[in-house]
C-alpha cells in the first residue's frame, strides 16, 4: 500500500518535470484521422447552448395515432423527367431518403453507435430527425454512464441531473452525451465496451480502466486539463488518491449513485486534495475511511476526505463516513477554500466536518448526523461559510467553535444533539444568522471561556435547559432572535458572563426569560420577555446589568427579581400586566430602577423587604392591584420623583420595621389611600404631594413612627392625616388642606411630635354629619374610614369587630346598654345593616361586612427560589 512518502515522491516529480504543455481536452483516440474528427465534431461540441427546439417527429407511432402531423421533408411532386435512369448504388441512396419506413430507419439507426449517428445526421434533414431520436440516444447514454437521468455540466465544477420533464433541451441525452463524452471511465472488466476493439465498438474511441489510480495516474502522465474520471458501480479498497490536477472524479451508477460508487481506505486519508488544486470536483460517491482498530498505527491525523492548504475543490452530493478516532472530513490550512454541498457525514465515531487553522470554505445544503462528538468543529481562526446545513441528533455538541475559531453559520438546522446545539469556547467568534437551535437535551446556545459571537434572528425553542448560556467572561451580541418554549431559562448568564442582549422576543419559558447571576453585568435592551411560566427577569447572587427598554409582560410570577446582592440598574423598561409584582427587590437586593413605567400588576407594582435597598426614582407605577410600592420585613429604600397613582390600594405601603426614604414624589389618584404606614414601619417622607386619594392621605397606624417633613397633602376625599394604634409621628413643615374629613385626626392616645405645620381649609364632613344628626356611615360607605368617637351595644351583642357611630347610639340604641370604646377611625355597622336591628337613620342595608379599623392589608410575595 502507498504510504505517505510516496504521495511526497509524485508531487516532487511532478514539480520536477515542470509540466511545460497541457493539453485541452483531446480524449479521443490519437489515431484518429481527421476526416472521422469532423464527422464527430457535433458531439465533441461542449458548448452548453441550449439546442434549438425543433419539432418532434413521432417515429413510434401507431395506425391511425394523430399525433404524427408532421413530416419533416415535404413530399416532391411526380412530374416526368427527361433525367437519365439512375442505376447503381444511387438508386438505394434514393431509397433509403425517401421510401424506406420511418421505423425501418429507426430499427437501423438503433445499432449505431454516438460518432456513426452523428454522421447520418449530416446526410439530410429527415435523418437528422430520426438520428437525434431521445429513445436512441438514451440507450447509448445509459451503456456508457449507467445514469438514469442525464448529467449535464452547465459550467465548471457543477454536474446536475435533469428532470424527466426538463424542457430547456431538444434532446437531454445526447446533450449530456456531448458535454461529458470526453471522460475516462473506471469500470472494472468492461474496457471492452469503451475502446475500439471488435465490430460492434470499432467508431467508439474512449478510454476505461479498472483502478481510479490508473485513470488518475493516465491523465497526470499525458498532461490532460479538465478532465473526467466516472468512477463507475462498485466497492474500491485501498485506492491511493492524492488529488493535485484539476479534474472532476464523479460517481456513475443507477438509482442512487452515490450509495452504488463506494471508495474505502483503512490507512492514511482515503482522498487527500493538495495544493494548487483549485478546480477540482468530487461528487456522487462515498468515501470511508476504516482503520484495523486493532493495529497500533496512529490514524487520528486520518480522514475519510482531507483538503490542505491552497486549493478548493468542490465537494457534490458525497456520503463520508469515519470510524477512525479523527474526523471524517478535515480542512485544514490556510489557502483550504472548498466548496462542500449536498453531503451527508453521518454516524462517524469521532467529528463529522472539522476546519482549522486558517482555512475557509463553503458548506451548504449538507445533512451532519449521528455523530460520535460535534456534528461540526471549528478551531485556530478557521472562518467557514455554512448555510442551510441540518445538523441533528449528534452524541455531543452539534457545532463546536474554539480556540479562536470563527466561521458564518446562515438557515441552518440544529436540533436534537445531546449537549448545546452550538457551542462558542476560547475565544472564538463565529457568526451565526436566522438558524433554527431546538430540542437540545441540554441547552440551545452554550458560550463559555471568554467566547464572543453573533446570534441574529435566530429560533431557539425547546431545549432542555437554557435557551442561552453565557458565562466566564464570555461576551456575545444576542439580537433579535426568538428564545422560547425552553423547559427552563430563556437566557442564563452567570460566572462573569456579559454580552448585548437586545431586541429579542422571549417568551413561554419554564424558569425566567432571562437569569443574571455571580457577577455577571451583560446589557439588556429593546427586548420583549412576556409569557413566562416563572418571573421575567431574575438577577440574584450579586448579579449586575444594564437593564433598559425592555418590554416585560404578563409573566406569572414577578416581572423583575432583583435578590442576594445584586446591583442591576433597569431603566426606561415597560414593565406590566405580570400576575404577581412588577419589580420584587428581597433579601438584600439592590439596584437603581428609574425612567420605568410598571403597571397593571396582580400584585404590588414594586416590593421592596429584608434588608433591601435599592434607589427607585422618576418612575411611573400605576394600575397595581395591591398598591403601587410595597415596603415590609425590614425593607430600605430610596424613593424619589416618582409618579404612583391610580392603585387599587394604597400608593406606598411601609410596615413591619421597614424604613424607606421617600422624597419629591407624587402620589395621588389613589383608590385608596396615599401613604399607609403600619407595624412598626418608620420611614423619612419629604416633600411629596399627596393628593386626591379616596381614603386618608396619610395613615399611620400600629406602633409606627415615621418624619414627615415638608409634605403636601391635599384635595383627599378623606383625611389628610390619620394616627391610630398607638402609632406616633415626626411632623414638620407639612401643609396639609382641601381634605375631606378634615386635615389632622389623632385617634384616642395618640401624641405626635408637632413643628410648624400648616393645617388649614379642609372640610370637616365628619362634624357636619354628626352635627346634622346623619349615621356616618352615609358619609363614609363601608369604604371609608371617618375618625369620631364609636361605641358597642351589649344589648345588641355587637363584637369587638363592630362599631356604631353616636347619632346611631342615640336613635337606634336608645335605651340600650351602650359603651364608648375610643375615638378613632370606622365605618357604622348599624347604618351598614349587618346589626340585628334596622338602622332608623339608613334606607335599606347594604352588604354584610365587619368594621376594619385599617385598610384591607397588601399582599405579600412568596420568593420561589431558582436553581
């Protein structure tokens, strides 16, 4: 078997000899006379002209068949002649052009072979009709290239089939005849066929052999360009191809021919292209490369096909297979510019297409599966073009680019491979445009190692684990793809991952649209993360980021969890219509949050707890179901130039030891109250305008003790400041007017530290009630909250979770055993109705409902924790 010096050996003499002369082309036998290369020279024509169509003759026709309408030579004639009588051989040349059958012509024509066709064509028109018969030359073409449709060659370096009903050709056949009679032939045993050699084969000269090397090695010797090697049907084992001529080796056989044309080599690469190989082809067959695993010769360096630097053959429609522990195609070098298309590289032991060290190329339309490692690996600056390639169901990683590996990936296929779809390791940098990644059993995109790349329009759908991963200082641009339907995350970036993540649609995935974490600080713009199983952004673990014109929706939990020490900083996003919170900072978040709009929420539109303590300024937050920001558990916070209004409840909750600083904010349009501060919440509160809310401006309630100082609060359809519970207060400088119920109300025990307040012009609707003799239930609805002085009934056993107004007490409990609880706020059960007595100062009851001596209480969220 050949080894590797002997391929040195005939590339060094070759470069010897110098090759001085080529000839272009002369396949025919050299002892042909001139004369007999006119007669051929329509068939030796491979101009790819089309042939201009002429009008079919039905030689095949049957009795009384209408479709043989046209004669091709018009009939003469009989007029009398004063020519002589013709006599001799003339007299059948007569014959046979004007009054022998058609089909008699036919039957004869039919055991001519290609060059004696051609000649009859010259004789006159109606045997140019017959000798170009598509039947006729079918059956040549077939025992000649065993094709079941003819092969044309429209320009060099591509052959293509043409379908049964092509029309761009009189007569496919012998046009495909004429373009590729000129190759040689690899046929074992039927040489015969092909050369001069007895009768039936004495006009055809062409050449046949029964090794591809002996076909190769006769085209490098007589110094012939272009050529053509058909390899025909059958197994080829240990053929030694080293490729440096510009020529085309090209499979032919029925059916599908690349499966009938098998070359097999179990050492060194079975067909290595070399440098200057430029225009070569390759196509139709399948190469395998199969070493004696048990040997102990080292063939990882081996490959079912190998292209080296400086040359860029064309790779058509090839089945390549490898069970060597290297990869079944190899590129490699710089100046390694192949063409590879409608391959398949299937079920190799190791990588199926591997490129490396600087070489290019394109790949397109080729089917990458089953393979033992990455279906395609990409390393050391090699920079491919792939486009349209499927590549699925490989046992590793289905596109594997490292070490600096770059390459353009377009409309290609990847599903279903054990690990990532795509990988990006090392910095390498790849390109990869509007590809379909889906149903990884691991994750769709896995970037890692400070890889980089581009992602654009693309689909990532229904993988395993996160749509996209990005960690280890790795930094990615993630842009306008579609990242959805993932059994977890949508993108994951963890590890001091960072990248551009912008203008995606993310959207119906199992765990968060996007995960940030362990000092991860990627940018997040202009994306849509809506319709998420889980929260929509979740940043936790000191997780960082720029997070900014994102439109966050209708996910079921949280819009944006901020968690663990993290500092994001989200700005100028819409974030809204979620079914529990808006923004959830807890257990120690951080993080600015300003210039958004959060709205319509389940829940609160912003929570903030345990020790969290982010800066929240110049947003909007309106539309929230459970109020506009929510302080508990210990909770900090910087609120400042924020607008919240219209909350179902209040517009700032602080309770339970929270102390939050909230300054030049404004709160009003509230369907409840503005400020409600209860539990123990503290708080600094300055300079806000309060205002216009439906309950009191201002409620401070159970041992809380907030400063306030410089506030406005006004224009509320209740009080501008109730203090109750047992609660107390630091007011300075307020200006509190135009309310309601009144501006100031202090339930019984109250004793808030009083400086320079301005409390003036509210309207005292509470007196006036009293003082008409109304139940002040009439004023307040069971809505409302008016601070006066309530009592019980023991004769109508009304609990501690009732109250009755005095001008009830006086009318309707009259003669009763009443007692005087307190002077604080409620609404009048007796005029609700939901005592056993009728109340004489009301129209009909309402509902039945308990006096609440606060308003209803926010809900709280639950941190559902992620993995």
């Amino acid at each position: 078997m050949p080894s590797q010096g002997s391929r040195t050996t005939r590339v060094s003499s070759r470069t010897r000899r110098g090759r001085p002369s080529v000839k272009k082309r002369c396949y025919a036998a050299s002892n042909q006379d001139e004369a007999e290369e006119n007669d051929g020279e329509e068939l030796a024509s491979t101009s790819c002209e089309v042939i201009q169509r002429i009008t079919q003759y039905n030689l095949r026709r049957r009795p009384g068949d209408a479709s043989n309408t046209v004669v091709p030579v018009k009939k003469k004639k009989r007029t009398k002649s004063n020519a002589p009588e013709i006599k001799g051989e003339a007299v059948g040349g007569r014959y046979l052009q004007e009054d022998l059958p058609d089909e008699v012509l036919l039957k004869i024509f039919s055991y001519l072979l290609e060059f004696d066709l051609c000649r009859v064509a010259k004789v006159c028109k109606r045997f140019k009709t017959i000798a170009d018969d598509a039947e006729l030359w079918r059956k040549l073409y077939q025992q000649i290239f065993e094709y079941d449709l003819p092969l044309i060659r429209p320009e060099p370096k591509v052959f293509t089939f043409l379908e049964k009903d092509c029309k761009d050709y009189a007569n496919p056949w012998k046009e495909s005849f004429k373009q590729l009679f000129h190759g040689v032939h690899v046929r074992p045993g039927c040489g015969h066929m092909y050369g001069n050699r007895g009768r039936r084969w004495k006009s055809r000269s062409m050449f046949c052999f029964d090794s591809i090397e002996q076909a190769y090695s006769w085209i490098d010797n007589e110094r012939y360009e272009d050529g053509i090697i058909f390899v025909h049907t059958g197994i080829y084992v240990g053929e030694f191809l080293l490729i440096d001529l510009n020529i085309a080796v090209i499979g032919a056989a029925q059916g599908n021919v690349m499966d009938q044309v098998i070359i097999e080599r179990e050492s060194e690469s079975t067909i290595v292209f070399v440098d200057n190989c430029k225009d070569a082809y390759l196509g139709y067959v399948t190469l395998k490369f199969t070493p004696d695993i048990a040997t102990s010769v080292p063939h990882h360096k081996h490959y079912a096909l190998e292209v080296t630097e400086n040359c860029s053959p064309t790779i058509d429609h090839c089945r390549i297979k490898s069970t060597s522990v290297g990869a079944a195609v190899c590129v490699t070098g710089s100046g390694a510019d192949p063409y590879i298309h409608h391959c398949l590289i299937k079920d190799c032991e190791n990588v199926g297409l591997y490129v490396t060290d600087y070489a290019q190329g394109t790949y397109e339309d080729n089917e990458i599966s089953g393979n033992a490692l990455a279906g395609i690996w990409v390393k050391n600056y090699a920079n491919p073009i792939m486009r349209r390639n499927h590549i699925h169901h490989g046992r590793d990683v289905g596109i594997f680019t490292f070490d600096y590996g770059q390459g353009y990936f377009e409309n290609c296929d990847i599903h279903n491979n054990r690990i990532a779809g795509f990988e990006v390791k090392a910095g390498a940098n790849p390109t990869v445009i509007q590809c379909e990644i889906h149903h990884g059993q691991t994750g769709g995109i896995y970037v890692h190692e400070n890889g980089r790349g581009q992602f654009i329009e693309n689909k990532i759908h229904s993988n395993n684990f996160a749509g996209v991963w990005i960690t280890s200082n790795s930094d990615p641009t993630i842009r306008k793809n579609e990242i959805y339907n993932g059994h977890q995350g949508g993108v994951y970036i963890f590890g001091e991952g960072r990248g551009l993540i912008e203008h995606n649609n993310i959207y119906g995935n199992a765990l968060a649209g996007i995960q940030i974490r362990t000092n991860s600080n990627p940018i997040v713009r202009h994306n849509k993360i809506h319709h998420g199983q889980h929260g929509g952004i979740y940043v936790h673990e000191k997780g960082q980021g720029l997070i900014e014109e994102n439109e966050v929706y209708s996910n079921t939990l949280a819009g944006v969890w901020i968690t663990t020490g993290s500092t994001p900083v989200l700005r100028r996003n819409r974030i809204h219509s979620g079914k529990q919170v808006g923004v959830y900072f807890y257990d120690n978040g951080h993080g600015v949050l300003e210039d958004n709009d959060i709205f319509n929420h389940l829940y609160s539109g912003v929570q903030i707890r345990t020790g969290s303590n982010p800066l929240i300024r110049r947003n909007k937050i309106w539309g929230g179901q459970n109020g506009g920001i929510l302080v508990y558990n210990s909770g900090l916070g910087m609120i400042e130039n924020n607008e919240i209004f219209d909350n179902a409840m209040a517009g700032v909750w602080i309770k339970t030891d929270s102390n939050p600083v909230l300054r030049h904010n404004k709160i009003h349009d509230g369907r409840d109250g503005g400020i409600c501060i209860f539990n123990g919440g503290k708080g600094i509160l300055e300079e806000n305008d309060i205002f216009r809310n439906a309950q009191a401006g201002l409620l401070i309630s159970t041992q809380s003790h907030p400063t306030l100082r410089r506030n406005r609060i006004f224009d509320g359809q209740a009080a501008g400041v109730e203090i109750t519970n047992n609660a107390t207060a630091n007011l300075d400088g307020n200006k509190v007017f135009n309310n309601k119920f009144g501006g100031l109300c202090l339930a019984s025990g109250v004793n808030p530290v009083m400086k320079d307040n301005h409390i003036y012009g509210n309207h005292n609707m509470v007196e006036k009630a009293v003082g008409s003799g109304q139940c002040l239930y009439k004023i307040s609805s069971y809505t409302s909250f008016p601070m006066h002085d309530f009592y019980r009934c023991k004769t109508c056993n009304t609990t501690e979770r009732n109250a009755i107004c005095v001008n009830c007490i006086k009318t309707c409990h009259g003669g009763h055993d009443v007692e005087f609880i307190r002077h604080d706020r409620f609404f009048c059960d007796c005029g609700a109705g939901t005592l056993n007595n009728a109340c004489r100062l009301q129209g009909e009851p309402t509902q039945d409902t308990d006096t609440l001596y606060d308003s209803a209480a926010p809900m709280e969220s639950h941190t559902v924790r992620l993995n």
